[in-house]
C-alpha cells in the first residue's frame, strides 16, 4: 500500500464551448480497469449522437494500466492529451471521458490537443482532487464521562476523528500518523489520567481534498 497519493474524490462533470463545439468532461474515480471501461461505456451510451468520446484512464499504485482513445479524432489529439493532464496532475485510479458534439468549424490539431486537454483538466477539477493518506487507526475506549473532554481535545488538535461507537464504554477511531502513535498515546494516557485503553485498529487512507491552482 502507498503511504499516499492522489485521485478523484468521486464524479465530476464540466463543459467548454471552443469554436462552437462542445466539449464535455467527465470524471471519476476507478480502480480497476473494468470499472474504467464501463464508464467509458455509460458515457458513450448516454450520448450515442455525439461527433467523438474520447477517453483516457490511469490505474494502479504504479499507473501499469494507462490507455488513451481517440475515438476517430486525429491520432493523438484526444486520447493522449486527456492521459497527459492525468500524468501531469499526478492522479491515479482515475478515467476522463471528453465527449465532443462538433460545431462546424475545425479545430485543427493543436487546437483539438489544447480542447481536449483543457476540458480534461476542468473535469477533473469538478470532481475535486483528494489526497489519499495511509493511516493508523487508533481505538480509544473510554467511560461515558470523559467523551465530552476526550472529543473536543480532538477535534481541536491534528488528529481527525474516523468514528465513534457508543457500547458499554465509548470506542473513538483516530486518524493518526505511522511516527505519531506513540506520541498520541502518551497525550490520550495523560489527558484522561490513565482511564483509557487505546489499541491500534486498521490502516486505511484517509482522504483530504486538495485545492485546485
């Protein structure tokens, strides 16, 4: 697992008028290729009438899946420069389909690589670029007495809180840092005068958007 990286957070969708046509971004997050093609598939169901949908997909923690498509524009117009923005973006397990609905004037290759790039990139920033974090969950079982306490030194430190369950004692899930858990449990251990037991839970990513340029 990579200690992080960068994706979509979930769908997007985005459209540009250049020259008359219309291009129109849509993004998602997959994680396989599968889940990339029947994408691809859905968008070119939903506009079967379109003049081109071209598409482009990286996929897997060392990008070994990357394909581009066409889609009938001229090669490398399309394809290439949708899967170029994901390389310079730095996303993974990401598809983009541009669908384009020609406006009667030509574009011209350059300008066919620079539409089909900008649209991409448009897309992507409608469905929002995430950081992915690999994480530490940390379990703290506490009394009911000292939830209020326990929960707002959380909230207002680093620490995020994932969940909390609500049994015979109250269990907090924490986001932590790998090179944090000692420190975390030393400041838990002390905040309620030893009253806690605190295990490690899972690691799983956590996920923080990244504001767009």
């Amino acid at each position: 697992m990579l200690p992080h990286y960068y994706t979509v957070k979930g769908y997007g969708e985005e459209e540009i008028v250049i020259q008359k046509s219309r291009f129109i971004a849509y993004v998602t997050r997959a994680e396989t290729e599968e889940q990339a093609q029947q994408f691809i598939a859905e968008i070119k169901k939903k506009n079967w009438n379109a003049t081109h949908n071209c598409s482009a997909y990286m996929i897997g923690e060392t990008n070994h899946i990357q394909k581009a498509n066409d889609d009938g524009e001229p090669s490398g117009t399309a394809g290439l420069p949708i899967l170029e923005v994901l390389k310079k973006r730095g996303l993974k397990d990401t598809v983009v389909v541009v669908t384009r609905y020609f406006g009667g004037i030509k574009l011209g290759a350059g300008g066919l690589i620079r539409a089909y790039g900008k649209a991409a990139s448009e897309g992507i920033d409608a469905a929002k670029v995430v950081e992915r974090r690999l994480m530490q969950i940390m379990e703290i079982a506490i009394d009911y007495t000292w939830l209020g306490k326990v929960e707002n030194e959380l909230r207002s430190s680093v620490y995020s809180i994932k969940d909390i369950h609500y049994l015979d004692k109250v269990t907090v899930e924490t986001f932590v840092e790998e090179n944090q858990k000692e420190t975390f449990t030393d400041w838990m251990t002390e905040l309620t005068n030893g009253q806690t037991v605190i295990q490690e839970g899972a690691l799983l990513y956590q996920e923080k958007v990244v504001k767009s340029s």
